[in-house]
C-alpha cells in the first residue's frame, strides 16, 4: 500500500521551530514599544515649544511622520506574523496529511483466457468450513484497511488465503520487497499466537507464472502467496529501476509486459488474470476480498495500484465462481475522510499487529502504538476500516 511511506517522524524546518534565533518583539495592546510610546499616543517626547514661543511646525510634522512610521510597522508586522503562523499552519497540516494517489483513466478489464470449469491447480488448497480468500495490492494493505475483520477471523478459526499482486517495492529492489514480506508474515505470527517457521513453497500455477507461497509449519489453514510484481508508486508511472511501468500501464496496453522483481515470471495482462482467477479457484473461497476498484467513487485519491487490484479482481472474481454478493472492497486512503470507527482495545490490537509488520519495514518501523498513530496517513487509517459490498461502491465515481 505504500511505497512512498510517511516517515515515522518529521523534523521542523528551522523556521518553524528548530532556530536560536530571538523572535522579534511585537507590542501587545496598551503596551509601549521598547523604542517609543505605544501606537496612538500622542509623542511626548517630540520636543517642547518655549512658553509664550511660536509652535515649531517641522518638529510637529517630524513627530507625526513618526508616529505613522511606527504604526505602519507595527501593522506590517502583524500582517507579517499572521501570514507567517498561516503558512505554518498549512505547511504543518501538509506535513500531517496522508498521501494522495494520482487518478488516472483505466482500460476495462477483459476476461482471462481460462477453461471452464477451472482444472485442478497444482496451488490448490485444502478449504475450510469458512474459506476467506483476499487479494491485495501491497504487503500490509489486509493489517491497515481490512483490521479488525482479518485478525477475528483468524482468531476464530476461519481458513484465510492472501495473495499480494506487487512487490510493495517502490523501486528500492528485491531485499525491500523481502523485508515487507517478512513483516507481514511476523504480522499474522501476531494475530494467530504463534511464532513457528513458515515454509515456503515455490509454485508454478497452470498460467505459467511462478509464485511463492509460505505456510505456517504449524497452521496450514493459513497461507500467503507473492507475485512479485513491480510497484506502481503514487503517481502510477512506476520507477525507473522497474522500467517506469506498473499495473496501471499493463491494463492500459502501454506496457506488453512487466516482470516481476525477482525476475521469476514476466506476465502479460491475460497471464496476469488467468493467475488471479487459478488462485481464487484454488483456494475454494467462501468469501473474496480485496482493494476497492478503480471504477468505485472511493477510489478517488487511493493508491492507483489498489485501484487495478481492486478492478482486476471484481472483473475476473466470477470466472472463479464468485458471485458478487460475495465479495468485499476495503476503502484504502480516502478512508481517512470517514469518521473514525476504531476505537479502544480493538485499536490497541490493530496497532500492535501494524507495530509488528513495521519493525521489519524500514520505511516505516515505529518506536511504539504512539509514534505509529502519529505517522501521516497511516494512524488515520489505523483509526478505521470501511468495507463495501459490491452495492455500496458508488460505481462511476463521484
């Protein structure tokens, strides 16, 4: 979800708050500047006439323009001081604010070169009573947007399958996209109790693309499975260490192709969809869930690599047998402009499965829940979690 990560602090420029500097006096109301009378006052200290003598009107005219020196200075300094306060104001609220995906035009997506019925695939799991399947965009996108509903389910016993479609790796390369890999596993090791290794499993699917899988060795109720593909960043032009290409550019027919970052599989637009429909077949969901779709009016401001995620899923769900009732769309950064509706323990909870998660996330490991909360962006979104049934999306934008 997040590849251009708030920081986990913010220093004040030296204007703000960091300069030695002595502010600059400015006289309150009644009070008289250090130099002169308050502003208003007659000048007293202009220079006396002699009794009986004829008024000097140059020292009356030089004390006049005096006082309108002051005075002018006095207001231009507050005009001053306002203006400054005010563009501190903003430049903190900027600061604070989380980050705002670019919105771009997206192709429609085309049904997947699949046979029907779908045939056995060698990533078939075995399904439980209750079979969650969720298909995301990033790493940690399921702990931040779709908390608490992931973590009950896992303490409730449910069987859960993600898949995570790119890399999360912003550029940065394989050992990035490693490192957010191991958070999200210590993130689950949080939400199931337990701290057994997972193994890992190299799977090539019937769509030709390899994928790597890991599986609790003591839980294989759960599993999680990578693609690996390159990350689009905010702005969906991708990065130059990834040939400036991402999703947005694969569905959009301006990139044949994208490889993923590891370098196992290169996919094409149907091999791409034909591996999310064989996953989503394989893992006999009850239940799909994912990012909300480019097409939905919350897609407006999220990450553009949600959106495709969101879209190619809702698109290509039913060729694995999903009917839309079954499914369930996470609002990702907009959810920041809803109303908080985490609150009190539970939050407690979500945060410390995110704390987790970022110890191994370099770009936005937090000290503790506080330093968490306070990072832009991501401690409003803590702060909630919208799904939407396939009626709630507000399709066609706003």
């Amino acid at each position: 979800m997040h590849e251009i990560h708030a920081p986990a602090a913010i220093a004040s420029s030296p204007e703000d708050a960091g300069s030695n500097r002595r502010p600059e006096h400015v006289p309150g109301a009644g009070e008289e500047e250090e130099d002169g009378p308050a502003v208003g006052t007659d000048d007293e200290s202009a220079p006396d006439t002699a009794v009986g003598a004829a008024p000097d009107e140059a020292a009356r005219e030089r004390a006049r323009r005096l006082r309108l020196t002051r005075r002018g200075l006095l207001i231009g300094g507050l005009a001053v001081v306002g203006l400054g306060a005010g563009a501190l104001v903003y430049r903190n609220i900027r600061r604070s604010a989380g980050p705002v995906g670019t919105w771009v035009s997206l192709a429609p997506i085309p049904a997947a070169s699949v046979p029907s019925p779908l045939p056995p695939s060698p990533a078939a799991e075995a399904p439980g009573t209750t079979t969650g399947m969720a298909v995301w965009a990033h790493a940690d996108d399921d702990i931040i947007f779709a908390n608490p509903a992931l973590s009950d389910a896992i303490v409730a016993g449910h069987t859960v399958r993600a898949v995570f479609v790119t890399a999360g790796d912003a550029g940065k390369g394989a050992e990035y996209a490693r490192q957010r890999e191991a958070g999200i596993r210590a993130a689950y090791d949080e939400m199931r109790g337990s701290t057994a290794p997972w193994q890992e499993q190299q799977i090539t699917l019937l769509s030709g693309a390899a994928v790597t899988r890991f599986v609790p060795s003591d839980e294989q109720r759960i599993s999680l499975t990578f693609l690996r593909l390159p990350d689009g960043g905010l702005d969906a032009e991708g990065f130059a260490a990834t040939g400036h290409a991402g999703l947005t550019q694969l569905i959009n027919g301006s990139a044949a192709t994208l490889t993923s970052v590891y370098g196992s599989t290169v996919y094409d637009l149907d091999r791409l969809s034909a591996t999310i429909v064989e996953l989503i077949g394989a893992a006999q969901p009850t239940h799909v869930t994912t990012n909300v779709p480019h097409e939905s009016a919350f897609a407006h401001g999220d990450h553009p690599d949600h959106s495709c995620v969101g879209s190619l899923v809702r698109a290509l769900a039913p060729q694995a047998g999903i009917a839309p009732e079954a499914m369930s769309y996470y609002v990702g950064y907009p959810s920041q402009d809803e109303p908080v509706n985490i609150e009190g323990a539970v939050l407690d909870t979500k945060v410390r499965i995110y704390e987790t998660y970022a110890a191994d996330d370099p770009v936005v490991t937090c000290a503790d829940a506080a330093a968490c909360l306070s990072q832009p962006g991501f401690g409003a979104w803590l702060r909630r979690s919208y799904p939407k049934g396939e009626s709630e999306l507000q399709l066609g934008g706003p």
